[in-house]
C-alpha cells in the first residue's frame, strides 16, 4: 500500500507543471499535447517490453474503463468547472469516487472492506475536505448553474469510481486467463480509451449548434497576449506528460493490481493536499491554518490506513 503515495506525489508535482503549460498555451491545447505524448510513450514502452495482453476480454475491459473515469468522467469535470469552480468540483469528486468504487467493487466482485479502513478513509476525505473548501468562490451566477455544476461533480466522480472498479475487473480476467499484466500496459489501454472517448466527444460537440461547452471550460485557462518560448512550453508539457499519465498513471494502475479500488482512491484523494507544499515553493502560494490542518489530517489518516 506505500507505493499507493508514489502516483499521489508525482500528480501533485504534474498538476503544478500542468497549471504552467495551460498558463503558456490554453488549456485545451496543452492537455491535447499532453494526451498524446502519454499515449505515444506508454506505447513505445509496451512494445518494447511485455507487449500487450493478446486477450479480448482484458483489454475490453482496460479500454472501457479508460473511456469511463478518463474520458466521462474528465469530461464531466471540466464542465463542473465552468459553473461552481475547481475547488467545489474537485471536493466532490474527492468525496463521492471513494464510496462509488468500494459500493460498485463489493456489489461486482464482493470485495469487503474493514470498518478501520473505512474510518480511515473517511478521516482521509475530511482532511481534503477541510484543507481545499474554505474559502471557495463559486462563479456560478444563478442557482441553476450551481445544481448544473454540482451534477457535473457528481458524474465525475460516478466516472472515476467505476473506472477504477473497471480495472479490478480487469485484473481479475487477466488473473483467470494467466494473462501476465503490468502498470505501463495497463496504464496505455486505459489511455487510449480515455483518448476515442474524448476525440468523440470533441466531434459531438463540433456537430451540435452554439459553441461548444468544452471550449466554454477551455477559455478560462486561455493564453495570455505574450509569446511563449516552443522550450517552454515543451519543457512543462513533458514534464506534465512524465509526471502524470506516463508514471503516475502507471504505478497506480500497478497498486490496482493487488489493492481495492477503494482503498486506493483514498490514498488518491490526498494528492490535492499534496499539491499545497508544492504550490508554495514553487508559485508562493502559501497555505491558510485549514490547508495545514487539514492535510496533516489526511495524510495522518492515510499513513495509518497504510498500516492498517
């Protein structure tokens, strides 16, 4: 379960990196970029080690739980965003993904879990909870955009619960069939799923009339007038790149292998926390008391789940 904090810091470390790039060149274009490189890299190291898993069955399963908690579910996120605000959206994805995955996880594969691991889990969410919501402003300008924005949260946390279950599923075929697995491959078909879930996405919304509401979430993070450097820019987006979906993706789909979904969503769910030592030294910006406490919290608990 220690390595379960492995892709918790690299994400906090690729968020700042992924903050710069979107900074430097749009939101939209830097994830594109983003995407593809992860996708190109994660499968250059698949063919040039095991291969990928010949079975239909898991790779099935991988591919679909990419398009769900990759694609539907950062889908619903981004369009969260635009209404309530990124803390907002991201406490309740937080909040919801962790029981979404141990409910669907226990009802699909009959995975139980402890009452200490869910009171650990549940001290875990109150930590991020206390450490991200003060303070939170929502842009939304009616109430219906508030009940939009916070359906938009929900679903995204429904995507990533059930992506996450997915993947145990997955596992759980390639383990019947003696299919050898790994994080990397693991890692890559759920990329490619996420991938043909938002490039069809994209196509829909190119189809529909008025402007497209992904380009709508996309303006808020636009560039600035002045001209970025390509090094620059390249620079943050590899690093993004490396940090998130290439390693990080990868040793968490590793720790899927052998833990449940839902404990490792928990542990996830610190990665926001993470971001706020990272955030301070590299942009300066320096954490209120409910920050400290509450990632103290969290972490604590997430130690101790550890243990447990």
């Amino acid at each position: 379960m220690i390595f379960a904090f492995i892709p918790v810091i690299l994400w906090a470390l690729g968020s700042i990196c992924t903050s710069r790039s979107a900074h430097l060149v749009g939101a939209a274009r830097a994830n594109s970029w983003r995407l593809a490189l992860a996708a190109a890299a994660l499968g250059v190291g698949v063919l040039c080690t095991r291969g990928f898993p010949r079975h239909a069955g898991v790779w099935g399963w991988l591919i679909l739980s990419g398009a769900v908690g990759l694609g539907l579910g950062d889908l619903c996120m981004m369009l969260g965003y635009r209404r309530v605000g990124p803390r907002i959206i991201v406490l309740v994805l937080l909040c919801l993904a962790v029981p979404v995955a141990g409910v669907s996880e226990w009802l699909w594969l009959g995975t139980e879990l402890t009452w200490e691991q869910i009171a650990l889990s549940a001290g875990i969410l109150a930590g991020v909870g206390l450490a991200i919501a003060p303070g939170a402003r929502i842009p939304a300008r009616n109430r219906r955009e508030v009940v939009t924005g916070v359906i938009f949260g929900v679903l995204a946390a429904v995507g990533q619960g059930l992506g996450t279950t997915i993947s145990r599923v997955a596992y759980r075929c390639a383990e019947a069939n003696q299919v050898p697995m790994g994080g990397m491959t693991a890692a890559w078909q759920r990329m490619i799923g996420g991938l043909l879930c938002t490039v069809a996405a994209a196509a829909l919304f190119r189809m529909s009339p008025g402007e497209p509401p992904m380009e709508r979430a996309a303006d808020m993070l636009a560039p600035g007038g002045h001209r970025a450097k390509p090094r620059q820019v390249w620079f943050w987006i590899t690093a993004s790149a490396f940090l998130g979906p290439i390693i990080g993706l990868s040793v968490y789909q590793w720790v899927l292998v052998t833990q449940p979904g839902a404990l490792v969503q928990a542990v996830m769910a610190v990665t926001p926390v993470a971001v706020i030592p990272f955030a301070w030294l590299i942009d300066g910006d320096r954490p209120d008391w409910h920050g400290v406490v509450g990632g103290l919290l969290a972490c604590a608990c997430a130690v101790a789940l550890m243990l447990v």
